[in-house]
C-alpha cells in the first residue's frame, strides 16, 4: 500500500515539474530508481563551495586562509568542475 502512494505521488510531483509554470525554470530534473532529484543547471558543488567560504570569509574574521575543502558527491556521469578556485 504505501510503495503504491508513494509511485503515485512520484507521478504527480513529476507531472507538475515538467508541466507547471516551473518547467521553463533552469533546472534538471533527475529522476532515480528511489529518488528525484531537482537540480539547478549552472550550479555545482565547485560553485557552492566558493560561495559558501566566501560567506565564511566575510561573516567571520577569519585570519588564516582556508587551505582545502572537502566537498563529497556524485556527478551522474557529468564533467564538473573540481572545485579549484583561480
């Protein structure tokens, strides 16, 4: 009963995100044989992580440089970046 109310409600929320207002947002939807996964394009962990020190950095007076960052995921087989900052 509830793996069946779950592949409906997986359904639904699928149907809404490829035909609601939000279908021409910049987003990949990914959906997993146990999950779905709603990503925004252009946005990766490498991009997050220089975002989130930066806040870090500025919120905080932090007088020792941060010397490395551990950022662990998965990339479905994307090439992403690898979270050099230049």
């Amino acid at each position: 009963m509830y793996v069946e109310f779950g592949r409906l409600q997986t359904r639904d929320m699928l149907q809404h995100l490829w035909t609601s207002p939000t279908s021409n947002a910049s987003v990949d939807v990914v959906q997993g044989s146990r999950s779905v996964e709603v990503r925004p394009i252009c946005v990766t962990k490498g991009v997050t992580i220089v975002c989130i020190s930066g806040e870090i950095v500025h919120s905080k007076s932090i007088l020792a440089p941060i010397k490395y960052v551990l950022c662990v995921g998965h990339s479905l087989g994307k090439v992403c970046n690898r979270y050099l900052k230049s």
